[in-house]
C-alpha cells in the first residue's frame, strides 16, 4: 500500500497542478481568440438577420459562442409550462 504524501509533497503537487492549469487556460484562450468565422456561416447570420429585420444591416462583430447558454435556452423552453400559440 502507498504511503501518504507529507504537507510538503502536497503542497508541490498543489502548485504543480495549478501552474499547469493556468498554462492550458491560457491556450484555449488563445485558440479561441484566433478561431476564424467562416464565410459560409457569416452568409447564413447576414440571411438570417435581413431576413427577420426585412433590411440589409450592418453587422459590427460575430463571435463563437463557447458553453452551454443554447443547451440551457433549449431545456428551459422544454420544461417551460407556458402556452405559446393560443387560437
């Protein structure tokens, strides 16, 4: 059986763990900041909004969007007791 680490270990551990951490952060950060938009999908955003503004806008900046706000938008309008369309 392994014997336990002392305080000094785990504190190493702690800081060795948390630099690496910081080091991935940062990465994906700039990975996403460097992420192009393709021009197909800036085609299907200009369509979309002309088409439900009835107008040629201007569009000042599309961004990737990262976490889960549509998979909460989604499950929120499924538990959503609401009535949408009444006639």
């Amino acid at each position: 059986m392994a014997e336990p680490l002392s305080h000094e270990e785990l504190h190493a551990l702690v800081v060795h763990l948390s630099n690496r951490l910081t080091d991935l952060e940062a990465q994906i950060a700039e990975m996403n900041a460097e992420k192009p938009i393709p021009e197909d999908v800036m085609v299907a955003i200009s369509a979309a909004v002309s088409a439900y503004l009835g107008y040629q806008p201007t569009i000042k900046a599309v961004s990737f969007r990262q976490g889960k706000g549509w998979q909460q938008e989604g499950r929120g309008r499924v538990h959503n007791r609401q009535v949408l369309h009444v006639r």
